[in-house]
C-alpha cells in the first residue's frame, strides 16, 4: 500500500518488481496490523455481541491509530466453546456478529481508508457441529468418515499429550454414534482434520478462495504446527507440508496476487526455516520467541533476552524470504515455553495474580492469561515504551486491541475469557460504551477487573489527550509508517553498558535509523556510534534528550524513555 493507500505497492517498491520473485507483496511488510474479536469490540443494535456494523463505525479510531491492516479472529458460526476457534461453517458468518453481506460492507468500508483484512483460518480442527464431522459419525461409508481420524482399538493407537493438558485426558475421545474414538490434539469438541486427505486439502484450498473472492486480504492460519504433527492410529502425516503450504499460496494468489499467508506456527527456533519453504509458503510467521523474550525483557528491566531472541531465530531478512510478526501479547495466554528453563520459572511467579484466590492467572503450565498492562503494573510509560521497541522490530507489528490503551485482564473469567473481554470505550457509559444491552446480555463482562481497586482505562479518557497512551502509541505507528528503514534495512544491534537499555540500528540507502530503549525506571545514559551531521539528525520518534557529535550520538532517557534517531551518513 502507497503513502495514498492505494493498493498497489509499498512507498517506493515498483509493484511488478515486488512479485517477481515467486509472488512475495511488500504491503504487510511495511504495515502495522490490530488484532480485534468482532464481537467484543463494539455492539451496534444493542444485542450484547460486537458486530460487523460496529466495527466499520470504529474504523475512523483505527485509522486514527494508524493501523494498515485488521487480523479479524473467527466470526464464523460457531458454539463458541473455544472462542470461534470451533469452527462449525467455515463459508458464513455467525448471525450474531452480522453477515456474508456485512463483511462485504466491511471490506469496502476498510478500502476506502486504505485498511486491509487478514483473517483467521481454522484448518486444523473443525467443531463436533461442523455438518463434516456430523456425516462422518453417521456414516462410516461417507467420504467424510475419512475427513477425521478414526480408531477402534484406541489401547492400541497413537497416543500423545494435549495442547491443553489441564482439561483434557488425552488426544482420544469416543463417539457414541460411530462407535469409535476420534483424534484432537486441542479439546475434545474440537476433531482433528485429516489433513493428509487430498479431499480435505481441496476443501481447505476453497475456503481460502471462498474468502478472498470477497476481498479479504489474506489469513492467519491458526495451529499451523499441529497440522504437521503425527496424527491418528499410525501417526501418520502429510507426506509433504511444505507442498501443502505451498499449494495453499499457489491457490490464494491466483484469486489475489497480494494474498498474504501468515503462521501460527509454535515450533522450536531450528525449526522455523520450514514454514517459509524458500520464499514458496508462508510469508511472515508470529514470532513465538520474542513474545516471550521481547516482553519478559521490558518487564524485568534487563536486555539479556533481547540478545538471546536474535541468536535464537533467523534474522528478518528484507530481501529474502525470512519474516517476523511481532507482537507482545495475544488473545491467548503470554505462552513462556521458549524462555530458558530458569526464566520460565521466574516468570511465573514474578507476573503471577491471583494465585491461592481461585483466580490464577498461571494457566496450562505454560503462560499467564494478562494483559500487558497486568504484567507490567499499570505503568503507562513502560507500556508505551514497549510499543515503541515492537514498531521499531524488524519485522511487522501485531497490536492486541486494547493493549494500546492498557485494558487490563479480568481473572473471574474462565481460561482464556480473562484477557477476551470487550472493548472500553467510554467509562462513564454503560458497559463502557460497548453496549446498550443489559449487562447480563453481554457476550462478556466488561467492567470486572480480576482484582480490587485496578483502575480500567478507555478510550475517551487518552484520544486526543497530549501524553496518554494512546496518543504515545499512535505516535509510535506514524514513526514506523515514515520509516522504511525499518522494513528495507539492515539491521544490527548496538551493544551499549547499561544491561537496562537496547539498541540496535537499521541502515538503508545511506541513512541510519538508530532506536533506544530504557526498560530502567530510572533514567539512563548511552552513547551510540552515529556518523551524522549534527544539523543532519532527525527526532522521529521519543523524548529523550541527545546530542549528536564526533560520529556518536549521546542519549539521555528517563525511565522507560526512548528515542528513534535517523539521519543521512557522512
């Protein structure tokens, strides 16, 4: 997308040029991405459910925000036992969220700011009510028996731990119909696709195709690792993922040559190089690692894990096929499994809430369901600072709706639903401006906290306020947006004394783009190799002090301060 917001390239990326090397788009590259749920995030007929309607009303917000592009989590008819993520139709909308036809509505609304919209695609699982797994239970002569896994003589098959091992036994559950068990690696109303099945791949190849017909820009592909995983009695896999991955991207560009696949995939670091194929499958993957390193990091105000995060994974590599998105926290719980063993255990009990109370925010023994705003104590400063080192990432950044005006969890809701609840607009209307419903109607509470005495922001308190979060955070997106540095450039660490404060420098086409971050309460001073007159240097983005000099720049940062500063070199 130009500086315009047409959709035909990135800022100075000739179109033509940027598909030439097997179809690779530059716009997400260059985009900031919001993560929202429709229905928590605004209510337009007073029902107690967000839907598409609200949604296009509070596209003036997100633009005002400065974000690209919406990753929309599922609005697909559904039970809603795991949040839309049981996937019951995969080609319609849940009727309480709107439409096939508000979508539609949607997608026009968003192109007329120049937003784009990535979607979630469930291709791992279905739910039990899915019309699939119905015929494949009553019929073990249908061709949809053969989309699931199946096994009579479970003591005898396959067996491995469940993803979410606190509520499930195992990855076997029988059906009284077929009188069999059936294989799922998440809960047990949520079957296993077999995705080794070439009726099964057509089928996932479609709905892709479904959706991008209707202007949708490209998807999240959930459980992207599990659909790797052995599977069933024999374990048995795909025989080759990657052409899978590959045919999938194959298949969504011929409708949209800037169709954009992005992973969910949780693997282990040496393992992450698979999901790109070369350039050929997937396009970005959610960086896993540095969730966990990025946001322990400014937590426990030491760097360490910044260093470990980049000799972890591959470098984002802006003339390759290597590509991160960056985020700090998601609609799941702050998974922690990538940290080193003696980090995890800390920081289990360094954010840990509620814990002998009923309310532990420790779930699945692997993660706390926080927000940001939870982990780091409601400190504003620290959460806009953190924003500002995501943008400045290499890498695309992801947003988590309300983060970017520190909402915080609310622990007396189940699992996951603690970081799930809707958005706060206006606390001094009812149901903070989400809904006029009764508030025993909503989808979810919005106004409990999880604890006494947290005070809840919103939106109407910071918007247009000098020095909120939000406006420090909308400020962070415009220093990316006028920073092509930071997705063309070549990246490096600048290795400073203070083991509270990163740096690192991009360089590209003869500028540098240097970004410093204090994740210190108290203020600190660096000095960073810059070669750039000093009438040369540009304030981008921060309000430290600096002075530029000798080939160096020397910055002065409060606590949690930052600063990005670009110039062209001598």
């Amino acid at each position: 997308m130009d500086a315009d917001g047409d959709r035909d390239g990135s800022p100075g990326v000739d179109p033509a040029r940027a598909l030439a090397d097997g179809g690779r788009p530059e716009w997400y590259r260059d985009a900031v991405v919001y993560s929202l749920d429709v229905k928590t995030f605004q209510d337009s007929d007073g029902d107690g459910w967000g839907d598409f309607r609200g949604l296009i009303d509070r596209l003036d917000y997100l633009d005002e925000l400065g974000v690209d592009c919406l990753w929309i989590r599922p609005f697909y008819p559904s039970p809603l036992r795991d949040n839309g993520y049981d996937v019951a139709d995969y080609r319609d909308v849940d009727d309480r969220l709107g439409s096939l036809e508000a979508v539609d509505a949607l997608v026009e609304a968003a192109d007329e700011r120049g937003i784009r919209l990535i979607t979630d695609l469930v291709l791992n699982h279905t739910s039990v009510d899915h019309e699939w797994f119905q015929r494949a239970r009553e019929d073990p002569e249908s061709k949809y028996h053969d989309y699931y896994l199946w096994t009579s003589h479970v003591e005898q098959a396959y067996n491995t731990s469940n993803i979410f091992p606190e509520y499930e036994d195992g990855v076997w559950s029988y059906d009284e119909v077929a009188d069999k068990h059936y294989f799922h690696q998440f809960y047990n109303h949520q079957p296993d696709l077999n995705v080794a099945n070439p009726d099964v791949q057509e089928e996932l190849f479609s709905i892709a195709e479904f959706w991008l017909e209707r202007g949708i820009d490209g998807f999240r592909i959930d459980a992207a690792h599990p659909m790797v995983l052995p599977k069933g009695h024999n374990a048995h896999r795909m025989d080759d993922p990657q052409w899978f991955f590959r045919e999938l991207k194959r298949r969504a560009r011929e409708v949209n040559d800037e169709a954009v696949l992005l992973a969910e995939a949780d693997d282990e670091p040496d393992r992450l190089d698979f999901y790109f194929a070369g350039g050929e499958a997937f396009d970005a993957l959610f960086n896993f690692v540095g969730n966990s390193h990025v946001t322990y990091g400014v937590g426990v105000e030491d760097t360490w894990p910044l260093y470990r995060m980049f000799e972890q994974i591959p470098d984002a590599d802006p003339d390759g096929h290597v590509w991160w998105a960056n985020f700090l926290r998601n609609h799941d719980e702050w998974n922690l499994l990538k940290l080193p063993h003696e980090a995890l255990e800390h920081a289990r009990e360094f954010f840990r809430e509620g814990h002998g109370d009923g309310r532990d925010s420790w779930i699945f023994g692997r993660g706390h369901r926080l927000r940001l705003a939870d982990l780091y104590d409601g400190d504003h400063d620290r959460i806009a600072m953190a924003h500002s080192l995501l943008l400045s990432l290499p890498g695309t950044p992801i947003l988590f709706s309300g983060d970017e005006i520190g909402m915080h969890a609310d622990l007396d809701l189940p699992e996951r639903q603690a970081v799930r609840t809707p958005m706060r607009w206006d606390g001094d209307e009812p149901n903070a401006g989400f809904s006029t419903a009764d508030p025993a109607d909503l989808v979810l509470p919005v106004d409990g906290t999880g604890w006494p005495g947290v005070f809840q922001a919103d939106v109407a308190g910071q918007r247009g306020v000098a020095g909120s979060l939000f406006e420090r955070v909308a400020d962070a997106t415009a220093a990316r947006a006028d920073s092509p540095e930071v997705a063309r450039g070549d990246c490096s660490i600048v290795h400073v004394d203070p083991k509270e404060v990163w740096a690192h420098r991009f360089d590209h086409d003869g500028t540098t783009l240097v970004a410093v971050h204090n994740f210190a309460d108290e203020p600190r001073e660096v000095t960073v190799d810059f070669d750039v007159a000093a009438g040369d240097a540009e304030r981008v983005v921060g309000d430290a002090d600096y002075r530029v000099g000798d080939g160096a720049a020397t910055v002065t940062l409060d606590g949690c301060g930052y600063l990005w500063l670009r110039g062209r070199r001598r």
